[in-house]
C-alpha cells in the first residue's frame, strides 16, 4: 500500500499525478505535497487521480483543505478522474459540485 | 450454510490497508459483485480512520467480526468507546477531525443498515448489514 505523487507543470498549472491508494495512512503525504505547493506560491492545481486504486476520506479531506488553501489565494483545484468507484465517493459526499472534474488533464488544465 | 471470521488490529494508520485485504478476500467466500467488495472495503476504511483518530495517542484495538449468512452479510465493529462516536453525528470529537466529517455520509450510503447494539458485557459494538 503506497502512494506515489509525480508533480509537473502545464502552462503555469501544476500536475500531481497520484497513483497508488489515498486512505488515512497515505493521505498525509498528499496533504504534505499540496501544503508544500501553496507555500511555494502555486494557487492553479490539477490533480490527476486516474491511477488511484482506492480512495477514501481521508482523500477527501486532504482535497477540501488543499482547496481552501488556494482559494484563499484565489487560486484553484480541478481534478481529472473517470473511474466509478473514485467518483462515487465525491457523488455521495456532495463534492461533486466544489471540485471541478474533468476526463482529461488538458480540460482540467483550461479549467484552472 | 453461515461462515463467520473475525480479526483483530492495532488502530494505527498502517493496518488500515490490511483490513481492505481481508475484506476483498470476501469475495472467495461468497461471490459479490466487485462493486460490493469495493464498497464494503470503502465503509471498513472509513471505519478505521474514524476509530484511529478516535484513539489517537492511547494504544487500542479494532475487533472486527464477519458473518454472512444466506444473503445478509453482518459486521460488528468494536473498539471500546470509538463507536460511541462514529454514529453520534453532534460529537465534538468526530467534527474536529476534517478528515473523517464525510465518513458517516460514506458508510451510511452503502450500508443497509448502521445500528449500535449492545455486546452483553455493558457496552456497545457497532453492526453494519448488507442485504443481497
């Protein structure tokens, strides 16, 4: 059980590509990666979650404050995700209409 | 016929993903639909962060016990007092984990039933149902 977080950059909007699984144990490591880049100064951000195996959340919650974090900036987070079982969970807990979420990481990119 | 199966971990973060394990490992002995065994390890996960976060700093257990029974598959989940505040929506403890706010919404939407009862030895454990 792991989580690996590739970041890039398009067109001035950051890319954090997860793979693996986001539950209570990795989590922290995605909270610690997007704290990492609101410090920096990077306020657009797309993360890409189409190699996540499983999401919980702990997911969520690292999510919602990453984007508080960049709205206090007014900055934003799109996310790119077409896998049912990661969507169901953003459906069930009504996040579905905070975050933005795209088929593609070239939509999610003009999103932001 | 019923089969039964119980386990029991630390309530450390890292044990979270051998529960999920487990849970997949349902599917040998019964033949759910992967959309079932992937909702059941989405509640047991979310069961487990709530519990871990409950017992953050004191050394606990999570008691996991699975029985399916024709159609009706019954989990009881114990850890002592950490029950009490996964099904108490107003508890201070569970909103100040932001982490773990989404999780009764999660559970409750793929659980048939999310009930409290009584273990017989003064306390109460947490059963979920799942009807097939």
């Amino acid at each position: 059980m792991d989580l690996k977080i590739d970041i890039g950059e398009k067109n001035g909007v950051v890319l954090l590509k997860l793979d693996g699984e986001v539950d209570v144990y990795t989590a922290p490591k995605l909270k610690s990666r997007l704290v990492d880049l609101v410090d920096q100064g990077k306020f657009k951000i797309v993360v890409d979650l189409e190699e996540v195996d499983f999401m919980d959340s702990s997911g969520l919650g690292v999510l919602v404050g990453g984007l508080k974090r960049v709205r206090s900036h007014d900055g934003a987070i799109a996310l790119v995700c077409t896998q049912e079982n990661i969507l169901k969970i953003f459906r069930i807990t009504g996040l579905v209409k905070v975050f933005p979420i795209f088929e593609n990481q070239d939509q999610a990119v003009q999103s932001v | 016929m019923s089969h039964k199966v119980s386990f029991v971990i630390p309530a450390k973060r890292e044990f979270v993903g051998l529960v999920r394990l487990a849970i997949g490992g349902l599917s040998q002995v019964k033949p759910f639909d992967i959309d079932t065994v992937e909702d059941l390890k989405l509640v047991m996960s979310e069961i487990c962060t709530s519990m871990i976060f409950k017992s953050a700093g004191e050394p606990s257990d999570i008691s996991f016990s699975i029985e399916i029974d024709g159609s009706e598959l019954t989990l009881d989940i114990d850890s002592a007092e950490a029950v009490n505040e996964l099904v108490s929506s107003t508890s201070s403890e569970w909103a100040k984990t932001n982490q773990g706010e989404y999780g009764p919404s999660i559970i409750t939407a793929l659980m048939d039933k999310v009930e409290l009862v009584s273990n017989g030895n003064g306390h109460s454990v947490l059963r979920l149902k799942k009807f097939f």
